[in-house]
C-alpha cells in the first residue's frame, strides 16, 4: 500500500479505471458467449454454468471496486473530472446488467431450452455474434471514442433493438406451440435489454450524461 | 470516456516545471521564515517581552496555538511560525512546546468542517463526523497525557534538545546551515528596503514579521496546491490499494507518506472524510491514516528550523516529532485504548446527527469558544 505511491505508475486514475472498466465489459461478453451458446448450440450447460457465474462474481466484484476508487478519485483530485466520475458510476451499473441478463439466458439453457435444431437457428447464431462483436467494439470505444464512430454505432444498436421488438410482437402473434415462442421471445427480450446496455455503455463514453440512456436530444427513453 | 476535463485555453503544466516551481516556493517559505526570525530580533527587547509574556503560562500557550492555527487553518504554517520566533530568541523552547501541542489539535478543525458538508444526509454525515472527530479526540486525549507529563518532566523537551544536540551541537547555539547562507541574501535585502521606507526598531520588526507571515502562508498555500496536483496519481493509486487491505500500521506509513507529499495534514485528512462519508472506507481504516498524518506534517516545521539555523528551533521541530510520535506509541497499539477515541468520536456523531445544530456548535466551541475563553483566563 505504501509503496504503491513510489511505485511509477503508468497511468492515471481515471486511464487506470477505463482499463478496468474494459476487462470488466470483456466478462461480461465472455459470460454472454457461453450462456447464448448453451441455449443455441447445445453446449454442455454443467460445464458453462460455473463458469458463468463466477464471471458474474467477478463483475459484481469489480463494480463494487470501481464505485470506490471513483469516490477515492474525486476526493483526491477534486470536482474536475466528475462528469465522467458520475458516467462511469452508470456505465459500470449497465456492464453489470449485462453480466446479470447472460445468467438470465442460462437459465433458459438449465430449464432445458436448446433452439440448436430450430429453423431459425442460423439467424439466431448470426444475432448472438452481431451482440458479441458490438461489445468487442464497445471496448474500444471507452478506451478512445471517436464522437462520428459512436454516432453510427448507436444507430446500428438501435436498429438491432427494433428488429428484436419486431421479432418479440411475431411470437405474440404467432401460431406455433407455446413451447417454441415462448423461449424465443424470453431470449429476444434478454437479447434486446443488453443491446441496449451495450448501447448504453457506448452512449456514456461519448454523450453528455443529463442525455444518458435517453435519445433524441434526451426525449426517448432507451430503458424499458 | 471524453477527455475534456481542462478549461478551455488552459494547459496542464509539466510535472518538471511543476517540480522547479515547488522547489522554488521551498526557498520563498525559508526566506519567510528567515524573515520572522530576524523580524523579531529586530524589534526591541521590551516588545518582545510584553509579546510573548502572555503565553509564558503553559494553559494560555496551548489555547494560543490552538487559535494560531485554526486562524491560518495549517498546523504548518502555524508551528513554521513558532520555529521562527524561537530562532529569535523571543520565546524560550518550554514556552513554544504548548502551543506546538495547541497546534496539532487546531489544525483538526478542517477535516471536521469538511465533515459539516454532509449534514443534510444524515447516515453520511454520521459516518464523515466521527471519521473527522476522532483526529479532534486522539488529539486532545495526547494532550491530555503529554502535556502534564511534560510540564513535570520535561521528557520531551529533554529528548528533542538531546537529539538536537547530537546532530548540531549545544542547545541555544547558532549552527552552521547552508540554508541559513541561502535565504540571508533577500531578507536582508527585504530588510533594507522597509528601512530605506523609515522604518525603525518596532516598526521596522513588525513589518519584518508581517511580510514573513504573509511569506509563509502563500508558499505553503501554493507549495500543498501544486504537490498535491504533482503526487495526486500517486495518492490515488495507494488509497485505492488501501481500500483492499484495510488500516493498521502500514497505514500510518501511509498517512506519513502522503502528508509529508503535500505538506498538510489537513489535505490528508480531508480526502479520507468524504471516503468515509461514501461509506468506502471506515473509522477504523481512517483512524491510523490521521495518526500518520499528525507525523508527517512535523516535517515542514523541521524544514523551518534549517532555516533558522538554531539548535532551539531545531529543539521545537523535534518536539513536534516526538510529541506525535509518542502519542501514537501510547494510545495505538493496545486494541482498548485505540478504540476510545474512535468510541468518543462515533458516540459524538450519534449526537451530531440527531441535533446537527450540536454539531455546529461544537467546532465553534472546542476550536474559538474555549481557547478564546482560556487565553482571557491563563495569559
């Protein structure tokens, strides 16, 4: 503890939280990969299960120790940085939920749902990357944010979203068993709260925080 | 995350340059000090008497450096200014080592002014209160013990002036400090230049040791400003390894560590009140950072005794040093007595949150109220 003062530090406080606030959203894809992947590619649930939720634990953990050494950076470094202190505190907050949604979908693989032979399941393989890779360029975006970058990437989320609404109101209105649509309506749903997390993170990086989690200048909410 | 924390057009200055300038406020604090000291031998021998004749009265020093210090709100400043006044000659070591006690309990009013900041949350404000006031208890519980044992036996005042001995020689003597020579040149030229004015003896003197005071106070002002923007990383990064691990005596190496940085206690002090607060870290974990914290800032008093170059001032310095140093010997190692001011203090804040008008009236009365009435009694 003491000698982490004489210690050369690369980075700054804030730098030192981005890095973390990056593995931390690194998990949270990790846990969301193998839990998609138990529901749609039959992949042994035992076996991604603990590996799930101690990611999960882990995320839980870092959140806790995130929100202290943001109060420890204001009380050192005063009121300069406390709109992005503040952002991060909701950034943090919607990584964490990520975290929570992909033990949601586990869930629907320990209940025994395997859509691996469905249909659709080339389509819903071709979303659960789209989702991954959209957190891969999350990542990115909280280490540098390029304001022209993060504008198309929210558009990109937001089209996502409506297409996982529209395919939400198609199982409502379908005809087939419950026992096929209701699955699928459960994991779209999960599927579309953690592109909005995930558009979230990316909104926090690089819009001023009174329009965080809103569009449209602040005037639709993005939550639900 | 956005990078636009600096104002527009304003620019970070380099930590060289930053470094440069510290060092530079190091030698204006010194000529500061310096200036004191000869403001002082300036004046006549009768001023200088009815000067210091009220704190010769052990009672009447300690509330005097009580007040000194809550008026500058730096236990830096305040015991800087001590040493120089003894370098004088005006004010004998048994005299000044009172109000260097005085000192170490007034320079507590900032955390806990700090800790006032969350009085409408009340949970917070429970948890900052006590966090802020066990430094206030620790203090005038150590007082409480040392200052008897020292008016009897003269323990500390007798150790300080044997080390001081020992490192430049005996006591009252002027030694040989390479400082001293640096900071001569502009207090004499200061000094000639307030006698080309007119002025003379006490004049001359008392305008000697306003300009010193001022001196002291804007460099130690900017000295804690642009260290604590130089070590700031610093500071974060171990508080953040501290949240982990938790208090104890690393702790007190750590509150040294950091005071010693940036020259005050009371920055020190006031980053963990808000942490606190937060509810991040707890009274326990805090506790052994104040204590720290009381040591490290000694160091700036010392820094003045270079300056003043007299084994007498070094003597007070030291004093500063031992008296802290004791009084954490005594009170933190057995886990009872360590708890009793954290008991007094969270007992206070159980108080302070349910009549916060009590809170209030609390500051005002341990740090003006009773020293103000003391000095009336005692001087």
């Amino acid at each position: 503890m003491v000698m982490s003062f004489f210690r050369r530090g690369d980075s700054t406080g804030l730098e030192a939280i981005t890095a973390r606030t990056v593995s931390m959203l690194a998990d949270a894809r990790h846990s969301f990969d193998l839990a998609s992947a138990a529901v749609l590619s039959g992949a042994d649930v035992h076996t991604v299960a603990d590996d799930i939720r101690s990611t999960d634990d882990r995320i839980n953990k870092t959140e806790q120790q995130l929100r202290g050494e943001l109060v420890v950076h204001v009380s050192v470094q005063g009121s300069d940085d406390i709109g992005e202190v503040l952002g991060y505190t909701l950034l943090i907050k919607k990584i964490e939920r990520i975290g929570d949604q992909a033990k949601n979908i586990l869930d629907l693989a320990e209940e025994g749902i395997d859509l691996s032979s469905g249909p659709d399941s080339a389509e819903l393989t071709r979303i659960r990357r789209t989702i991954s890779e959209m957190m891969g360029e999350a990542a990115d975006f909280l280490s540098s944010a390029d304001p022209d970058e993060a504008t198309a990437f929210r558009e990109r989320a937001d089209t996502l979203r409506g297409e996982l609404e529209g395919k939400i109101r198609d199982c409502m209105h379908s005809e087939l068993p419950g026992h096929e649509v209701v699955p699928r309506a459960i994991l779209y749903r999960y599927w579309k709260r953690i592109v909005a997390n995930v558009g979230g993170v990316v909104t926090t990086a690089t819009e001023p925080l009174q329009h965080q989690g809103y569009l449209d200048d602040g005037e639709t909410d993005i939550d639900d | 995350m956005n990078d636009a924390t600096l104002a527009p057009g304003e620019r970070e200055m380099h930590w060289g340059l930053r470094s440069l300038l510290v060092l530079t406020l190091v030698y204006v604090f010194l000529v500061g000090v310096s200036l004191l000291e000869s403001g002082v031998k300036v004046m006549g021998a009768d001023t200088q008497q009815r000067l210091f004749e009220g704190v010769s009265n052990p009672v009447a020093g300690l509330f005097v450096g009580i007040l000194g210090t809550v008026l500058v709100q730096s236990s830096s400043a305040s015991t800087s200014v001590i040493v120089g006044i003894v370098a004088s000659g005006a004010l004998g070591v048994d005299d000044a080592v009172p109000m260097i006690m005085g000192a170490n309990i007034g320079t507590t009013v900032t955390n806990t002014l700090v800790s006032l900041g969350s009085i409408r949350q009340s949970e917070e404000f429970k948890r900052a209160f006590a966090a802020a006031t066990v430094h206030d208890f620790f203090n005038v519980i150590a007082v409480a013990i040392l200052l008897p044992v020292e008016l009897i036996t003269g323990w500390l005042s007798g150790t300080a002036e044997w080390i001081s001995e020992q490192l430049v020689g005996s006591a009252g003597v002027e030694f040989d400090s390479p400082i001293k020579k640096w900071v001569k040149e502009p207090v004499g030229w200061i000094k000639d230049i307030v006698a080309d004015l007119g002025a003379e003896t006490n004049v001359l003197g008392t305008t000697m040791v306003l300009i010193g005071l001022m001196v002291v106070l804007l460099a130690l002002t900017f000295i804690t400003k642009n260290m604590r923007k130089l070590v700031a990383d610093r500071i974060e990064r171990s508080l953040n390894a501290m949240l982990g691990k938790g208090g104890g005596t690393v702790a007190i190496l750590l509150g040294i560590v950091i005071t010693v940085a940036v020259q005050s206690s009371s920055i020190t002090t006031s980053i963990m009140v808000p942490l606190a607060a937060a509810g991040v870290v707890t009274i326990h974990n805090i506790f052994p950072v104040t204590l720290g914290a009381n040591v490290g800032t000694t160091i700036t008093a010392l820094l003045a005794a270079l300056a003043a170059a007299n084994s007498n001032s070094l003597t007070v310095g030291l004093v500063h040093t031992l008296f802290n140093v004791s009084a954490i010997v005594i009170l933190y190692p057995i886990a009872k007595i360590r708890e009793i001011p954290i008991r007094l203090a969270q007992g206070l804040a159980e108080i302070a949150v349910a009549r916060q008008a009590l809170a209030v009236a609390y500051v005002v009365t341990v740090f003006i109220v009773v020293p103000l009435v003391g000095v009336a009694i005692f001087r």
